[in-house]
C-alpha cells in the first residue's frame, strides 16, 4: 500500500549537500564563517493528508433485504472518511491510514441482525453501521540496507523487505475485530512520467477475529470448537497474499492540462480456512463454508490535481478530487457462490449480492 518518493528523495539529499557547501579550505575562509554541516532530517519525506468519499453501492456480507418486487438488494450506501501518513526515511518507508465507514439502513448496527430485524426477531428500525479500519505498511529497502545500487536494474527499482498489519472494528451485531499480519517482499519498479509500480508477495495471518453468530449458547449449544465457538472469537490458518499499487502522471498531454493522474491497487488473499473457524458445516456447492482467494481491487484511480490547476506546481496536490473504482470478490474471504446465510440464501442458494462490492466512487483529499 506504501507510496515511493525517491525521486523526491534524492532532490532533497541533493540540496542537503549543496547547502553544506564544497570543500573550501581554512585558508579561504575566516575560522568564524564555517560552520558544522547541518544533519540530515531524520524523516527525508512527511505526507498526511485527509479524504472524505462517498461510496453508492457499498456491501457488508450477509446484510441484505428484498424488495417490494421480490429481487434482492444486497448494497448500502457509505459515507467514507480517512486519514492518510506515508514518510519516507533512510532505510524506507512507512505508510498508515484510517478509514471511518458509515453505512446506511441497509447495513444496520446491532441489535438488528438484518435490515428491520432486531435479534429477538421483533421489527426494529437501526441505524446504520459504523466500521473503523486501520492498516499500516513498512518497507526497508535492500539497496539502503546493504549500501549499494545492486537492486537496481532496468525498470526495477529496489527490493525491500515489508511488513504490516491491519485492524478493524464495527458495531454490527457480528461484531467483527479483525486483526491480520503480512511479511514478505516488495518489488518496486518504475513507470514512465515518474510514476512506479509496486508488487508484494506475503505470507498473510488472520490471528484473531470475532463472529457473534459462531458464539456458542447463542444458536448452537456445542461442542465448543466444532459446531460453535466458545466465545465467538475466530483464527484463521497462515495463508498467501499478493499485493500491488501503481501511480502514474499523465504526463502525455498537453502542458496546460497536466493536472490529471491515475492509481491503482490490488491485493489477493488465500482462502484461510473455514469461514466460520469451524469444521466445514455441508460438505460443497452452495452449502460451503470454506473461505476462497479473496480479491480486494480498486484498479483504477482518476485524480484531478485541483490546487496545481488553481495555484501552480507550488501547491501540486494539495487538493486533488478523485473517481475511482471499487471490486472486492469474496468480501472477507467468503465464497460468494456458498456460504449460506451470508452470500446465498439458504434455502434457495440464490445470490444475496452482498459478498461482491462493484462500484464508481468519488471524493476529495486535501494535504496538510
């Protein structure tokens, strides 16, 4: 997920050295004139920033309701607001964000289990959910590490090791609490029109999450461990990821209309075991608990450079407003095909439409 600025980077160490000066000797300066280099800044690079989008068609697997004609309306719409860090330091990069997730009706917090259902099956109106997510991403880059250009070749870039971890909470009455790992690699190459390309094969570990409905003495009174959990709380099995971001400036067009830039990412996450922690409950097809390869995807990104455009290259992204689109397959790792309750309908299998997130979204970021 992390940013790269070496380009931005190797300007600033550059200016660093000019402004300590050449090698002028005692004799051609006064001893009170020379002075002792200025140290590096210990972050070469500090980005925060903050956006507020709004998301037409969000999913929340397992939150659905019917309409008055019978299909089945599986989205809700969310109002999405993010604060952003990236840094860039002498051996790498670190790259945090926190998003705030408000749901409509579609979605409701606890005590609804559904839309317009309490948990003692009574009609009840709930307010919209509401999901805090965090994630972070570190990279340490080998050529800095060892102190050589080895890692550079062609359109490679560096390597670097990477590490990071992912955190969510919501008031659902599932009540998930998420918390994953990732370690691995990160490849990063560059673009043309000073725009790169990073992929990150990772070993991925969901250790800890939390499913309300698996609770044991809630619908199901046991074993613990087999047919329930003992208190709803889930692990998941050690499985594969891979991880790309890309960014890349227009720099094609014409002088007076390069404010436009597009960026991407995507990542893809191993089935982890069975959805619930538990022993698959009905063996395959539609009555399927397994976990498959999840795809969590914005492919495409088109930024406006609103503050450039307003007040020159001086204020470049300080207020950038944005398009993109959102494709998340297997929300969670659930099977959009089974799993049964969530992403199907139980008795039937037909689609609830909430394990696949499909849709256009906008918003504004603004840099501080």
């Amino acid at each position: 997920m992390s940013f790269r600025y070496m380009a931005m980077a190797a300007t600033m160490l550059s200016l660093a050295t000019l402004a300590n000066g050449g090698p002028a000797l005692a004799a051609d300066l006064p001893v009170k004139a020379t002075k002792k280099p200025a140290d590096l800044p210990f972050f070469l690079v500090i980005d925060n920033r903050v956006t507020f989008s709004w998301m037409p068609k969000g999913t929340d697997p397992g939150m659905w309701s019917v309409n008055p004609n019978g299909s089945i309306n599986g989205t809700t719409a969310k109002q999405v607001y993010s604060f952003t860090h990236f840094d860039l330091w002498s051996y790498g990069t670190n790259f945090f964000t926190i998003s705030m997730f408000k749901s409509g009706h579609n979605d409701p917090a606890s005590p609804c289990t559904a839309p317009g259902v309490t948990i003692s099956g009574a009609a009840g109106n709930c307010a919209g959910a509401t999901e805090i997510y965090g994630l972070f991403r570190s990279t340490f880059g080998w050529n800095e590490l060892f102190n050589t250009k080895a890692f550079t070749m062609g359109p490679l870039h560096n390597v670097s090791f990477e590490v990071g971890m992912d955190g969510n909470s919501e008031n659902t009455f599932l009540a998930p609490a998420k918390r994953d790992v990732v370690a691995g690699l990160q490849f990063a190459f560059d673009l043309p029109y000073k725009g790169y390309i990073n992929v990150a094969p990772l070993m991925y570990w969901e250790f800890s999450n939390h499913n309300a409905f698996t609770q044991c003495g809630l619908f199901v009174a046991g074993p613990a461990g087999v047919a329930c959990n003992s208190d709803g709380n889930v692990s998941y099995n050690p499985t594969w990821a891979v991880e790309i971001n890309y960014y890349m400036d227009l720099g094609f067009l014409p002088p007076s209309m390069q404010f436009w830039s597009i960026s991407g990412r995507a990542g893809w996450y191993g089935p982890k075991g069975d959805s619930n922690g538990l022993p698959a409950l009905s063996g395959i097809g539609r009555f399927s608990t397994a976990s498959k390869t999840e795809l969590n995807s914005e492919p495409i990104r088109l930024t406006f450079d609103a503050a450039k455009a307003v007040w020159g290259d001086k204020y470049s992204h300080f207020v950038d407003l944005w398009v993109a689109y959102r494709y998340w397959q297997n929300k969670f790792g659930l099977d959009h095909n089974a799993m049964p309750g969530v992403c199907t309908v139980a008795a039937t299998g037909q689609s609830t439409k909430s394990c696949t997130e499909s849709t256009v979204y906008g918003g504004i970021t603004m840099k501080f």
